[in-house]
C-alpha cells in the first residue's frame, strides 16, 4: 500500500491532498459495498454453492430444451407433410348444433317400445342405420372416458398417448388391436344428434329381457340404505347403461370404418402396397387432430372435439367405405382371425376325442398286463413268503428289546441320581464336621503354595 501512495504522490507533483483524498474515497466505496459482513461456515457456503449451480445447469437445461422444440416446430412447419394437414383441414369448419336440454325433455321413449316388435340377437334389432351406429360405436371408444358411464369430447393428446403409447409409429394391425381390444366402449354423454339412439338402444335392452324400470331411489323408510333392493322383474337406468357398454363393447367396431379412421389420420399420399401406407407415425396424426380442435368455433374453454363434431366429419366418408366394403377380399386377407374361433372349438374337440381314446388305451393296456400276473405260482415260492414273514417277526422282536433295554437303562440312572441328591441333604454328624475341618485346612495350605509359586516365576521372568 506504502509503494502504491508513494507512485500517486510522484505521478500527481507531490501534492499530498490528493492523494489522501484519493486513499478516502476508495475506504468509502469498499464501506459501501460491504456494510455488515456475515460470517459463514464452510458447510453451509458449500450448500449454498451446490444449490446456485443447480439452479444454473437446471436453467442451461430449460433453455436448451425450448431452442430444441422451436427448432423442431419451425423444422415441422417448413416440412411438405405440414402443408398437406393444412390443406386437408380447410374443410373442416362445421357448425353444430345448439344444445337445447331446457326445451325438449331426456326420457321420451320410456314404456313405448315392447319386445314383440324387437327381432334378432343383439342391439339396435335395425332401428338405426348402420353407419351411424358404427360411427357410435367408435366415437364412444375414441372420447375421454369418465368411467363407468359415459365418456365426453376427444383430447387429442389423451387419444394419441393411449393409442400410441411410446412407440413413434404403428402398423394397421396394432391400431386395430388396440382400438378393439385396450378401449373400451363408453355411451357419448353429451349429444344432440345421438340423443334420442341412447335411449332407445337402453329401452330395447330392457324390452327384450321383460323388466320393469325402477327408480334408484330408495323409500322414506329406508334411510340406512344406499342401494334400492330389486326384485326379479325390476331394473334401474345406471344398471342397464352399464350393461349396454359391455354389450356394445363385445360387438366390436365394422372393418371399414377401421380402415375409413386409419386412413382418415394418416397423411401420407404414396402408392398402394407400400411399407408406409399400412404405417401410422404419431406427430402427424396429433397435429391433424390438433388443428382440426382449434379450428373449431363455438368450442368451450379446455374442451375437445365433440361427438356431434365427429359424426359430421365421419358421416360421408365412412358411408362410401361402408359401400366399397368387400366381405370376399376380406375373408381371403384375414381368414386365420375370422376362423380362430372355429380352429380353437376344432381343436378342443379333436383334444376331447384324443383324451377318450387314451383312457382307452390305458385300460385295454392294464388288462392285458394283469393277465401275466394270472399264472399259478409254484409250492415252494408260497414257503418263501411263510419264512420271509417268520424272519421279519423276529427282527421286529429283536428291535423291541433293543429299545426296552435302553429305558431300563435311562431309569436306573435316573433312580442312582435321585438317590446320591438324598444323602447330600441328610444332617451332618459331629465326627464329619471334624473331617471336613480338616479337609478345608489342608486345601487352604495348597492354595497358599500354588501362588508363592506363582510368584516366584514372575520375579525370575523380569
């Protein structure tokens, strides 16, 4: 500091003034800077370092990841396919319905259908149109589901996670699979133009089974209970919804309108027959869906596409599909999975027939084996057994004794020990007080000698 105000000195001519006004101000500016100094342990300023570097890398880290997904997006956006989505979703503005649940009420065909006009094996028995029920069918699949009910409008990102899962592409047979077989069916919950089918589809179940529709609702007097109790001929409405979702779930959804929505999300435009026509890649099909809901007018806050919007955008398409549909090719293409139930019966029938025959065989078998063991046994064979048995009742006579001999022995130990107990505690005479005396003297004197001894090593050890 001395060589330091010294240089000051010489550089400004001597002038002392300046250069302890100089010194002041930099003493001020440090006072400022650190008023009150905290003293802190090595422990805690380490922590405290770890955490300010965490904070730092998980910042880089954020940072790093939007630039990748900006870079993504706008890569995306640049891309031919991104184009093409856009230039197939201009179509697709519809207007829906108004919802009027105030004007109109839920229940109309309550008590007016009967099981007498109802003719066939399953739901609707042709009182709705085939492509429309289809579409039902799929939409109810599709949707959010609200389990056990109903299910609402579609999300896309939900549908492309269950669908998808985390794989990046799928072939057509895996989206089959999963759309029939990991989704289930759930009844649109919110709809005007399948309003009146969900009705209908729920008071034909309940036609055809001969039931009465009871209220939920339990009597006055029962308070404590929650369920009604039914009686045979009774239902209630949450009962036979839950039933018409497994029914439906188990009919499985039209080949063509599979392939109507496969084609419907995938966007590729190649030839036929190739690798990447039955491939559906997930980015894609997201960003139709996707575009598709935010085109959407009189969409609510956080709400997806709803059914009505679904069936106004399937409606042509999956008509002409339901037309050009080909039982024929259909069968020669997937003939193993149509006739997999009839293999499996064939199968288990010809297992039945194989196990009868063997039980057969094993019976004929085991009969002709005993006839060996018919023939006559010789006379000396017969006085083999009589002395085999004879010896074997003297061993087991020999191993008897053997073993009473050893509890005899056990006995008499334990008799000898008992005895020697008794005469430790008899009283002790004048003539043994006086041997033991002299006992005690002589062993106290052989103690003595075995430590003197012990000693004396000690001190020759040393």
């Amino acid at each position: 500091m001395l060589l330091t105000l010294g240089m000051v000195a010489l550089l400004l001519g001597g002038q002392q003034p300046c250069v302890s006004f100089f010194y002041e101000k930099t003493v001020l500016k440090k006072s400022m800077e650190y008023p009150f100094r905290v003293y802190v342990s090595k422990p805690a300023q380490k922590k405290s370092n770890q955490l300010k570097t965490k904070i730092i890398i998980n910042k880089r880290k954020k940072e790093e990841n939007e630039k990748k997904k900006s870079y993504y997006k706008n890569e995306f956006k640049s891309s031919p396919k991104y184009k093409m989505i856009e230039d197939i979703v201009e179509g697709y503005p519809y207007e829906l319905p108004p919802i009027s649940c105030e004007k109109e009420p839920f229940i109309l065909l309550k008590n007016k259908i009967k099981g007498e006009h109802l003719k066939g094996y399953e739901l609707p028995f042709g009182f709705i149109e085939p492509v429309k029920y289809e579409i039902l069918k799929l939409i109810g699949k599709i949707c959010d589901p609200f389990k056990p009910l109903c299910c609402y409008s579609l999300t896309p990102r939900l549908f492309i996670s269950k669908l998808f899962s985390n794989k990046y592409k799928i072939t057509y047979d895996e989206f089959c699979y999963k759309i029939e077989y990991k989704m289930t069916f759930y009844m649109p919950s919110y709809t005007e133009l399948y309003k009146y089918e969900k009705e209908l589809l729920w008071q034909q179940w309940i036609a055809v089974r001969n039931l009465k529709e009871v209220t939920p609702q339990t009597d006055i007097d029962d308070n404590n209970r929650v369920e009604r109790i039914l009686k045979e001929d009774e239902i209630t409405l949450p009962i036979v919804m839950l039933k018409v979702n497994s029914e439906i779930n188990n009919q499985g959804i039209h080949p063509s309108i599979l392939r109507m929505f496969f084609n419907f999300l995938n966007v590729s435009k190649n030839e036929k027959g190739t690798e990447e026509e039955n491939t559906l890649i997930r980015n894609y099909a997201f960003l139709k869906l996707e575009t598709i809901k935010n085109k959407i007018k009189n969409r609510d806050y956080l709400e997806g596409i709803r059914p009505d919007y679904l069936y106004l955008m399937f409606k042509e398409i999956a008509t002409k599909y339901y037309n050009d549909f080909n039982e024929k090719n259909f069968k020669k293409e997937y003939n193993d999975a149509i006739n997999y139930n009839d293999i499996r019966q064939k199968i288990i029938s010809q297992n039945s027939i194989y196990k009868k025959e063997r039980k057969l065989f094993s019976e004929q078998t085991k009969k002709t084996l005993l006839k060996f063991y018919d023939i006559q046994l010789p006379s000396f064979f017969n006085e083999y057994c009589k002395k085999k048995k004879e010896n074997y009742k003297l061993i087991q006579d020999k191993i008897g004794q053997m073993i009473q001999n050893k509890y005899k022995k056990r006995k008499q130990k334990r008799d000898n020990t008992t005895a020697t107990t008794t005469t430790e505690l008899a009283p002790v005479t004048q003539s043994e007080t006086s041997s033991i005396g002299d006992e005690y003297a002589i062993t106290t004197t052989t103690n003595e000698q075995t430590e003197t001894k012990k000693k004396k090593k000690k001190k020759k050890k040393k």
